[in-house]
C-alpha cells in the first residue's frame, strides 16, 4: 500500500505542475484531432514551399498512428459510425500529409492496409445507403485528397455500393444546401476543406465569414484551408496562434476555447472522478475567481452557431458553484428558455445538443424550493432527451452507446439515490462520460477526461479506497461477530451492506473511525429494530428499552443483553476516539439519542400489538426517530468537524436539517414498505393516510407522499447547500450522504430487505478494479494489501454462481451478469474464487 501511496502523490505532484497552474493554456483543454493536425501540417513554409510550415504538427501526424494503422480513436467493441467516419476520415488525410511531404512511408503501408481490412465495417453502419450529413460531406472530400496525391486507395468490393451511396449523399447535399445555412447546425462552408473543386466559391465568399480572430467557424481544418485558398493574413495569424500553443500535443478540433471553460472543465473533472481531497485549494481557488466574474454582468453576445459552447459552459458554472455552497441564480443558465430563436435551434437540432441537454437536467437536479424556472428546464430537456432515447434521432450515429448510456443513467436513477464511489467508478469507465458538444465532425471531448496522469490517479485511488473498504469492512465483521449481533437467528443480518452504504455513499477523506462508527450504528439499529418487530416480547422490549435509558444492563438476557452490550461497547468505543480528537466527553448526548430512539421502536412495537393506529403527525413525530439516521449522522459530525462546538453539531431540539432528514428517510422507507408492513400489522404513513381520507385511492396516498417528499428533499438540499447554515459542510455532507443511502435503498423498490439486489454494486465498490478502456498504457495494478472480502464463489450443477455461507438463510443462486462473459472468464480476470465478500 506504501508504494500506491507513493505513486498517488507522485501523480498529485504532476498534475498540480503541469496542469493546475494559474496561467493553464486552455488549448490543452480539448483532445487532439488528427484530422484537423494534419491539415495544418498541409500548409507549405511560405518561403520554401518543399516543408511544412507547421512541422510540429507533421511530427505528431508522424508519431500518433495506432498500432492497428489509424489515426484517431475508434472502440472496436462497439464499432459507432461517428467514431468509424472520424477515424476513416482523419486516416485519409494524415496519409495525405506523409505523402505529400515524402515521410512515413510504412505509416502510409499502415494505414492503407487498414483501410482495405476495415472498410467493410467502418462503413457497414449507414441505412439504406443514407449517410450521417458530416460523414457524407467529409469522407468523399478526403477519399479526392488521398488520390488527389497520388494514394492508392483500394477499397473492398464489399464497399462499393456504400462508397456510391457516399459520394450521392454528397452531390445531394451540395445541391440542397446553402453555402452558409442557419437550419444547419454547422454550414457547408465550415466544411470547406472537405468541398469538391467543382463546387465553386470565390475568395471574397471566404473572406466574407472569416471571424474576427481570423478563423473560419472557429475550424482549423476549414481556416487552414481558407489560408490556402486565399493566403488571408489573419487566418495566418489564427493557424500561428493555434499551432505555438498546440501543435507538440496535437490540434484540437474546435480553437480558442473559452479559459473560464477549461477551468471549469477541469474542476468538474476532479469532482466527478472522487479526486477533491487532493486537489482542494486549487479548486477553491478557481471556483472562486469564476464566482467573481460571475457576479459581473455577461451580455449574451455568441452567434446561434455558438449557443452549446456558451449554454454547456452556464450549466457547468451554475453546478459547481451551486454545489460549493455558492449563491447562484437559475436564470445564469436557463436564459435560453425565453429566447425563442434559441430555443427553437435546440428543439430542430437537439441530437446535435444531447450533451448541453444532459448538462441542464444535471443542473435542474440541484433544484430548491420554488425555482419554476428550474422546473421549466427540467421538463425541456427531458421531453427532447428521451426522445433521443426512443431512437427518434435522424442520425442514429450521433449518440454514441457511451453517451447513450450517460443519458439513460441520469434520467432512470435520481440523483439522490447514487453513491459517489459508485458514481466516480462510471465516470472513470465510460470514455464519453465528458463529452461537450457536437463538433462539425464529432464530438468535442475534453482532454481532461483523456489525460492520462488524471486518469491514472482516479484509478489507483479507485483501487486503493477499494483495499481501504475491503480491510474496514474485515474489522466491522469481526465486531458484528465478536459481539453475537451476526449471530442472531430472527433478524435481518445486513453487516456488508450496512459497510458498503457507509463506505460508498459520500466522498468524504478516509476517515476509518467516522465509516465504522456509521457501519455499527447501522447494525445495531437493523437488530435491534428487528427485535421490537418480531422477537422480543412486550415485557423484554420495555426491559430493554428501560437498560438503555437507565446505561444499566442489569436484569437483562439472552438477546435484549447481546444488544445491550454491543451497544455500550460501541459508545464506549466512540467516546475515547472522539475525545482524542476534540476532547469532548459526549458520552451522556450518546446515550440520550440511543434511549430516544429504543424508546420509539417500543412505542411503534404496543401499536402494532394493540392495534391502534394513531394520527398521522403522532406516528411521524414517533417514526421520524425510529428510522434512527440522526443516530447515524449526529455523532460522526463530532468526528468530521472536531473543533465545531457540541452545541452547534448537536443541538436540542434538532437542527432543521437533522429533521428534514429524518422525516424524509422515514417517508422513502414507508413508501416501499407499506405492503410487507400491512401484511405484518405494522404501521405505515401511506396506510395512515388511507386511514384518514377514506375517499383516496392507494395511488393517492403514494402520490400525497411523493409530492411532500419532493418538497422536503428542495428544503433539505437547501440547508446544505446554501450559506449561512449553522452545521459546517462535513456535517451537512453526512446528511446528504444518508440521504442518498435511503433513497438508493427506497429508490424503487425495497432493496434493504433483498438478499441479492445489491450483489453487483458491492462487487463494483469493494472487489472487482475498473476497467478504463481510455488509458493506453496502463500502469498495473498494485497488489492488493490486507485481507479479502469475505466471500467464496462457487458453481453449482445448474451453472449458477453461490456465494459462500450464509450463516442462517438458504442461499438465492446469483447469475453473473451477461457482459461478464462466461464464468471461466470473469473468474479468470476477478480471480473471484479468492474472495470472500459474505452478505452476513
């Protein structure tokens, strides 16, 4: 582990030199684009034409070819059409480029080898001989090129109808399609590189739609192409620009970018991936600095061609800042709801703005109390994102699987129920977890996202809070043994998923002592809820509950004196880790909230068996403290912020935030309980409700619930996101972080009681390492310190994967999913057979 440690610092180190600077180029911001690299690499020296005017980017042409014979990226597993068109297109123009100054010849081999070998299927997408627009005006343009130059390209006989459907595509769109159109997210003359010499445009055209910087579109293909057309002295001084800040790390597809954008960018990046611990001042600092140009006045002055650049780069401000406990305005982002023009550009083309859409719902999720406007956006960006899921799009080829799969993810899983490790491991997996917006060729992908030392530490230090867990969750079920709570016949034994909740649910520091309280709290409540439920008797419940009050054991057996045991081991444990950290004794805060919350469960328990059925106020005032997560969060506040008052963190009556969230779990529990709970003679707030509105329907009762959780969900957010706020952040980050564990557990269904339904998603936290399709070389993967989880994986004779005992149930076989591939492979790569990881 001391090595992996080494290693994280060492690349904390890198990235804080090389890429967290103050003055960071935001050219870096973007990944590298062959295609547009090698047209810059096009231009001849102006005095001697025999050479490149720009060789450092025919150097990265000649020293970035895959080792398959391609320039670009392109996911053989999934074979898109957009990856597929850029890659065919970006390899035909760098073999252009080594032909044309006379280098790389065994590139040039390379690369047309490939071409007839691959061709078939980077074409095989299109339907019905009908082209992606992009596709069909790029790849014959460059298809000219390559035997303009005397290529000898030869493409399979098995193309040849699709190369005809190509070049008919093209002559159909140049004969449709104005030079410059406003119904077409990017003009035909943004592809001017790409044209035929047939298709005529004068000089004076060109010069006409130059930008004020000197480019063409912001393109450098198509700039590069308007300097060798007219020889424009600021398309050359734009293509100076650009190749002095980017030409050794290669030409992005889009330039100048935003500086505000690359900060943000990045910031985002280091949040999403769980990386905020390392990197904490830096990114206070930027969000800092962009909230004083925030509070500044910013005109909306982009063209309609640049509305996702500057509606992308809104909506990664509004979330950062919102989320950092910054005071922001919806409407910083959702103005283009009351600009008609914008918003009709979006709803033609909204394929094109999938990303900026995703980006908006994203936004909407940080939603608080009355913010119409924020509702408004919500409900345009998912009527136009799920349209795009429907398969509604007209170019299939536009939403990658990746992308695809981000969008499905954030519209089928509410954000209050995701788990940050959970969360970060995605978005380390998915190679389009970043994508910005639609570029006239493809996407535009951060190459924050591509960079290899930010990627390489989000996986090691994935891998290392992996071990970490793993060896925490050994000594949790060492505890849950030692004291007899793991062996209790009657109750529900959810140690490892009680670990895993705590452990996963909030990207706190790794803080052993604050998961392990939380984890054994979480234990001892599911117990000893489970015995007032279904074990104890009346007269053990009050014995029980009375020990508690009393901090006396005396009198007490058999299960009623396990609890209490573990119980005082667990406060006493408590007490001494808290006092050496902030030298306060909570011992007698402690044991008031732990006789609070027996005393609940015992109030719950003589209704049940009575059969009476209190108001529903009375039940919630009762069942708010019996869902016990201010058992959870109150103390382990003491711990994340040692040198807060106890007063401050702990205060009676509760804070409002303490009470919104317990309200608001005891509502997410009951609204996927009520069935079981009727069965049992248990009480429930929907059944209450039904109880106190005869006239109402199941369906309203649910519906009364859901609306009135929606609206303490805004009140709770509010509290912890925005200042002032008497609780500081760590503990108001707990409170969010239990949140989000009831409402994974109460999502839609009841996953808590499940034997099985949170078997994947433990693998993915504790045991299996991520796969990140996006790193060329990675480093391998340090051996794993400490113990194994606790599991053994076996196959019985129908094929189906067993976990290793269970201590009390009949184990459920479990099938590995069906991307895992057979079982000899997922236990090749996992060498599951070595774990252990039992759900006892």
């Amino acid at each position: 582990m001391e090595a992996q440690i080494s290693l994280i610092q060492s690349l904390v180190n890198t990235i804080k030199r090389e890429i967290l600077l103050p003055n960071m180029v935001s050219s870096s911001f973007l990944s590298p684009s062959p295609y547009n690299t090698a047209w810059l690499a096009m231009i001849p020296d102006s005095h001697r034409h025999d050479c490149p005017m720009f060789k450092g980017c025919l150097n990265w042409v000649l020293h970035n070819q895959n080792e398959e014979g391609f320039w670009g990226d392109y996911d053989y597993e999934e074979h898109e059409m957009s990856d597929g068109g850029e890659c065919l297109a970006s390899t035909l123009v760098c073999m252009a480029v080594l032909k044309k100054w006379h280098v790389g010849s065994n590139l040039i081999e390379k690369g047309l080898k490939f071409i007839h070998g691959n061709a078939e299927l980077l074409l095989s997408r299109n339907k019905r001989g009908k082209f992606p627009r992009w596709i069909a005006i790029i790849l014959p343009g460059m298809i000219d090129l390559a035997r303009a130059v005397g290529l000898d390209i030869i493409f399979p006989e098995s193309t040849e109808c699709a190369i005809v459907d190509l070049f008919r595509n093209r002559q159909q769109i140049l004969e449709r399609e104005k030079l410059v159109d406003r119904n077409q997210y990017y003009p035909l003359l943004s592809y001017l590189e790409a044209l035929p010499p047939t298709y005529k445009i004068s000089n004076e055209t060109i010069l006409k739609h130059v930008d004020g910087d000197g480019s063409l579109f912001q393109s450098p293909s198509a700039t590069a192409s308007a300097y060798l057309s007219t020889g424009h002295k600021a398309c050359l001084a734009y293509l100076q620009s650009l190749a002095s800040n980017c030409a050794s790390n290669g030409v992005p597809s889009i330039y100048l970018v935003d500086e505000e954008l690359a900060k943000l960018s990045l910031v985002y990046q280091i949040v999403r991936l769980g990386l905020t611990e390392y990197f904490d001042r830096e990114k206070d600092d930027i969000l800092a600095q962009i909230y004083r140009n925030y509070k500044q006045d910013k005109p909306i002055t982009k063209t309609i061609h640049w509305i996702a650049a500057e509606l992308y780069k809104d909506c990664l401000e509004f979330w950062l800042l919102r989320m950092h406990g910054y005071s922001v305005s919806p409407s910083s982002f959702c103005w283009f709801l009351d600009r008609e023009e914008v918003r009709d550009h979006i709803e033609k083309h909204y394929e094109y703005f999938s990303s900026v859409l995703l980006n908006v719902y994203r936004a909407s999720n940080l939603m608080l109390l009355d913010e119409q406007l924020l509702e408004r956006a919500r409900t345009f960006s998912r009527k136009l994102l799920e349209k795009i899921l429907s398969g509604e799009t007209r170019d299939e080829c536009i939403i990658s699987s990746s992308h695809r799969r981000m969008i499905e993810h954030e519209l089928g899983l509410p954000w209050m129920a995701r788990l940050d490790h959970l969360e970060h491991r995605m978005w380390l997996e998915e190679k389009d977890a970043c994508v910005l917006w639609m570029g006239k060729l493809s996407w535009h992908r951060s190459s924050l996202v591509h960079n290899q030392d930010i990627l390489q530490l989000a996986l090691q230090d994935f891998v290392l809070r992996q071990s970490t867990y793993r060896m925490e969750l050994d000594v949790v079920k060492g505890w849950s043994e030692t004291t007899g709570l793991s062996k209790m016949e009657f109750c529900r034994e959810k140690t490892t998923y009680s670990y895993f909740a705590v452990a996963t649910s909030i990207s706190l520091p790794c803080n052993s002592d604050i998961r392990e309280v939380v984890a054994k709290s979480a234990i001892i409540v599911t117990v000893a809820d489970d015995f007032f439920d279904m074990e104890g008797s009346l007269e053990d419940l009050e014995k029980l509950t009375n020990a508690v009050q009393r901090w006396d054991g005396e009198g007490l057996s058999g299960h009623a004196e396990t609890i209490f045991k573990a119980l005082v081991d667990l406060v006493t444990d408590f007490r001494v880790k808290c006092f050496k950290q902030s030298g306060k004794d909570i011992k007698k805060n402690l044991q008031d909230i732990w006789g609070e919350t027996f005393h609940s469960w015992l109030m719950e328990a003589k209704w049940s068996r009575s059969g009476g059925a209190p108001p529903m106020q009375e039940y919630l005032d009762v069942g708010m403290t019996s869902i016990a997560t201010h058992i959870l969060v109150l103390p382990s506040s003491c711990l994340a912020s040692p040198t807060t008052p106890l007063h401050q963190l702990w205060s009676s009556p509760y804070q409002p935030i303490t009470k919104l969230l317990m309200v608001i779990t005891r509502l997410l529990n009951d609204i996927q309980s009520y069935q079981k709970e009727e069965k049992q003679g248990k009480l429930n707030f929907v059944l209450l409700y039904l109880k106190e509105n005869p006239e109402a329907s199941i369906e309203d009762s649910i519906n009364f619930v859901q609306h009135l959780l929606d609206q303490l969900k805004k009140e709770l957010l509010q509290h912890v996101l925005e200042e002032p706020c008497s609780l500081p952040k760590p503990s108001r980050r707990l409170h969010l972080g239990c949140l989000k564990v009831f409402h994974m557990f109460f999502n839609s269904s009841n996953r808590y009681d499940s034997d099985m339904d949170m078997f994947h998603d433990i693998q993915k936290a504790l045991v299996v390492p991520p796969r990140v399709p996006k790193l060329k070389s990675p480093m391998p993967l340090p051996e794993q310190p400490g113990p194994k989880p606790r599991v053994s994986v076996t196959k019985d004779l129908s094929g189906q994967f067993r976990l290793g005992r269970f201590p009390r149930k009949s184990f459920v076989g479990c099938q590995m999913p069906s991307h895992s591939g057979p079982a000899n492979r997922w236990e090749k790569m996992y060498k599951l057979s070595s774990f252990k990881l039992c759900f006892a």
